[in-house]
C-alpha cells in the first residue's frame, strides 16, 4: 500500500493562500500573495529539493496544477526538481472539465473513489501545495504524512488549512527542523483518532 504525502507552506495561523507570488492567488481579496519569499534561505531550499526527489506520482489541485502546468515544462531537465515533475505522472483534481497541456497529466474529479487508487498503484503520491485539495484528502482521511513548511508570520485572513476537516490525530514523523531565517519544518503521521476527554492532571 502506497502512501499520499502532502507539503504546505503555511503562517502561524494556518494561511496557505499565495505563498509564492504576489499575484498568485488573490481571492477573497488576500492582499499579501508573496509572503514565503522573505524567509526562504539555502537550507530550506536543501530540504525541499529533497523532499521533492522522492516520490512516484503528482497530484495537485487545479489551481496549483495550473500554475505548475504554465512554469516547470519550461525549464531545463538539468535541474533536478524540473526533471522529476515532468517524468513522474501527474494527476489534477478539477471539477471543471479540461485538456491539459502538461505531459502525463490525467484529470481526476472525485476525491475519495479516484484518489484511493493511487495507492494501489504509487509507493508515494506527492501532494504540493493545492490547500483546498489538502482539506478534501484530510476529510476523506487520504493524507498518510502531513509535511508542513511553517513561517513566522500571521495575516488574520486569506485561506487557511484547517477551516475544514474532521478530527484527526497526527504523531511527529521525524524531529522539527528549524530553518535560519525563522521557518520550521513539522512532518506528522496520520495516527486515528484524537484521544480527548481526559483531565489534565488525571
């Protein structure tokens, strides 16, 4: 059984919305796309090339897959993470019926009955980025490690990850990683349900 490993960049109040570009996803009228590139620094760099270069299949929300779909195919295979997204089968989630122009794309539109499949057939399913994407695969309980990019920020607004979902218990995966210029790294498991009801000082 293979596993589905989602990776967000989030603030400390959970935003996912436009990390990457100012311009990137304003809905709602977010007003502060652009906000990770201030805190990235050659090490978190290190952990994403990473992080990136182990896994059998790519799945993104269409949003993400859009704006992926317009930049990697574009740029040269001697770049390691370029090379690996245009190899590896890329699966998108779209509600909206399209042809897409990125090679090996297949377009899915149901979470639970397509997306379960994959782990049937990948070792690891990559989910990055696709925030909406992350909640639906969380309230199926399709998400076997939850990756989480965590920057010292906060927007008190914009798209935030877990406005939606069920409970859920998570164990950490691997010892928090701190970042230089204030990020931190937290890798959970998926482990059941919460354990709840229990006094404090039982």
């Amino acid at each position: 059984m293979g596993t589905i490993v989602a990776d967000l960049f989030v603030t400390l109040d959970g935003v996912y919305q436009a990390p990457g570009g100012a311009n990137e996803d304003d809905e709602g009228g977010f007003e502060f796309g652009g906000w990770q590139a201030p805190y990235f620094d050659g090490e978190t760099g290190e952990a994403l090339d990473a992080g990136f270069a182990d896994f059998d299949a790519l799945l993104l929300g269409r949003k993400t897959y859009d704006i992926f779909a317009g930049y990697w195919p574009k740029q040269s295979a001697d770049m390691p993470i370029a090379r690996k997204l245009n190899e590896v089968p890329k699966f998108v989630v779209s509600h909206t019926p399209f042809e897409p122009t990125w090679q090996g794309t297949t377009v899915l539109t149901e979470v639970s009955s397509e997306i379960a499949p994959l782990k049937q057939r990948f070792g690891t399913t990559r989910v990055i980025g696709s925030g909406h994407l992350v909640q639906s695969l969380l309230e199926a309980d399709l998400v076997d490690r939850l990756n989480l990019y965590v920057y010292p920020i906060t927007f008190g607004s914009g798209k935030s990850l877990f406005t939606r979902g069920v409970p859920a218990a998570f164990t950490l995966a691997e010892p928090p990683r701190a970042f230089p210029k204030g990020a931190v790294l937290l890798a959970y498991d998926r482990a059941g349900a919460p354990v709840t009801g229990i006094d404090i000082d039982a």
